[in-house]
C-alpha cells in the first residue's frame, strides 16, 4: 500500500515551513563605497567573489540580567567562561556588508570607532570552502586592532574588549562567500 | 395509408419520440396492425431460441480471465487506529526533524568555524586568543585585547 499524499509531503514541507521563519529583522549598515584594502593596499590577486558578512556589536555589562533574543545564536559564547563577569547583553547593532574581493567596508563601532572589515578571498583547505578577512579597528587614524584571519564559509569570529559605557563591547563576525 | 416498413419497426422498437409514436398509433392499418403482430411473434420467437441456446452452453468468462490476470499478494488490511498512529507519528517525526534543522541551520548561526589567525597586532599590553565552545561543541575564536585609556593609546 503506497505512502498517503501526508506521509510523503509532510517532512519536506514542514522544513520548508519552518525555515521560512525567524529570518533576523536587522538594519542594513551604513554601505559606503567599496575600498581597498586597509592594510593590503591593493587586492590580493585570488580575491574574487563576494564576503556577505554580518558584524554584530554587542554591549556587554555586568548590570542587568537581560539577554537580547537576537543574540540567541551567540547564546553558547556569551555565557561561556570567557564573558563570565558580564550578566547582560545587548545587540546595539548589526552591520550586513557585501565586500567584494580585495575590498573593505567600514561600520561603526560605538565610542566613535570604526570598524575596519576587508575581505581578502578565498582559502580554501581540506575540501572547505575557506575566507581570509582581515578586521581593523581604528580610533580616528589609530589602529587599536589589526588582525587577518581566516575562517569556514559561514563562520563566526569574535572579538572582545573595547571599553564602552560600563561594559565592552564584543563584535561577532560570520561570513559566507556569495557570487563564486 | 400503410405506414412504412421502417417507421413500424421503429415504433415497434420504442426508438420514436413519443409525440410521433402516438401519432403514427392512431394513423396505423390493419395491414400495419398485422405486421406489428408479426413483428412482436418473430421477436418472442427469436428470445426464446436464444435463451433456450444460452442455456445449453454455461458461459464462465470470469475463470478464463482470472487465469490470465497478474498475481498480486492479497493487500494487507490496516486496522484504521494504527493507521491513524502511523501517520501521526510520520507527521510527528517530519516535525522534529524540521525542528532540528531548523536549530542546526538557523540563520545566523555559526558553525563550525575553524578559525586561523594569522595576523594580529593590537596597541596596549596585549591580547588574548581563546576558543569558546558553543553548545554544539564547535569552537569560535575570540580575541580579547585589553583596551587602553586614552593617554596611553598609540597607532600600530
């Protein structure tokens, strides 16, 4: 006896249900015109495609208890060990940027920061899809942070520390490669 | 007038409209009387023939096609209350499958990063790198610098 119409379509259909849900509601970034390279000065000659990366700035405290439902997928991070001292945090924003190969995007980091981000292209390794970033952030025409690192297509890199109204701030980058 | 041969047929065969049939029943002969008589003798007699033939030769057409039909296993009858449980627990599984996509893929979500740095440079004391574990047991990197006040910041 074959499969009801039920038994065949309810397992595709519910997936497809149920991603359709809770899609983040988050401000587009301030895009400003693509830019070389902070540091590199010109693109890196296997940069191409596209980085879509989200750039979320966190402000975490130790008043409070309040935990921001958007932060949900960083939930395991923030109440990890490494941010024990802080008891609240909150998504003051978050940054999508579309940077093209050998190009960088600036976002805004609160305590009139900026963020640096450039998306150096591909590496990848052991059969995954890999990206090289590098992240800068600057204080006027100061860099306080200067780092190149490469992750999986669709991970996530946090950074931490920079003082901010009772608290620090904390950055969460995840990237994925698009147009490649 | 007598009726044509044809038109008695087909009243004798009920294939007229009926507002011709009963025209045509008053109008009719005894010439058409007669024939219609013969027509309904010659038909009892042609019924009687045949039914008295069929009788004599049994037609069982069922066992001839069965022997040529495809065997197929008896279908299995399912009691209506299993059915309904195995349904519902094929909607049930879709769901927590779905469910468990969905908090796998959620959007946003990072998984399993490996995360290489290669460069970091940073003003002040220093900085920490460290792996944070997430609840899925994949690690995100974490630099952690010590921020400076402001006096004692210097460009890289």
């Amino acid at each position: 006896m074959g499969k009801s119409v039920i038994e065949q379509w309810a397992s595709p259909m519910a997936v497809l249900a149920l991603f359709s849900l809770g899609q983040p509601q988050v401000s587009r970034a301030q895009t400003e015109a693509q830019r070389p390279a902070p540091s590199e000065g010109k693109a890196a000659t296997d940069a191409t495609g596209t980085a879509m990366c989200s750039v979320r700035v966190i402000h975490a405290t130790a008043t409070g208890t309040e935990f921001d439902a958007r932060l949900e997928p960083l939930r395991p991070q923030l109440k990890g060990q490494a941010f024990q001292s802080f008891t609240n945090f909150a998504l003051l924003k978050q940054h999508e940027l579309s940077i093209a190969g050998g190009a960088s995007q600036r976002f805004d980091v609160p305590g009139e920061h900026q963020g640096v981000l450039a998306y150096e292209g591909r590496a990848d390794a052991g059969g995954k899809h890999r990206l090289r970033l590098r992240l800068e952030i600057q204080d006027g025409k100061a860099k306080l942070l200067s780092t190149k690192f490469v992750i999986n297509d669709g991970g996530t890199m946090m950074q931490a520390g920079l003082k901010y109204d009772k608290g620090v701030l904390v950055l969460g980058i995840t990237c994925r490669s698009a147009g490649q | 007038m007598a009726v044509a041969d044809d038109k008695l047929q087909s009243l004798f065969d009920n294939e007229l409209p009926s507002d011709e049939a009963e025209v045509l029943r008053r109008d009719l002969s005894d010439e058409d009387l007669l024939k219609l008589a013969a027509l309904a003798e010659l038909s009892e007699t042609v019924r009687g023939t045949v039914s008295a033939e069929a009788a004599t030769h049994e037609l069982d057409l069922w066992s001839s096609l069965a022997d040529k039909l495809p065997q197929q296993p008896s279908a299995q009858v399912i009691p209506l209350r299993r059915k309904i449980v195995r349904r519902t627990t094929a909607i049930v599984s879709a769901l927590a499958l779905a469910a468990s996509l969905l908090f796998a893929l959620r959007p946003g979500s990072p998984g399993d990063s490996n995360c290489e740095i290669e460069e970091l440079e940073v003003v002040g004391t220093g900085a920490t790198v460290m792996k944070v574990a997430d609840d899925r047991g994949n690690d995100t990197t974490l630099i952690w610098f010590d921020h400076q006040e402001e006096d004692e910041w210097e460009s890289l």
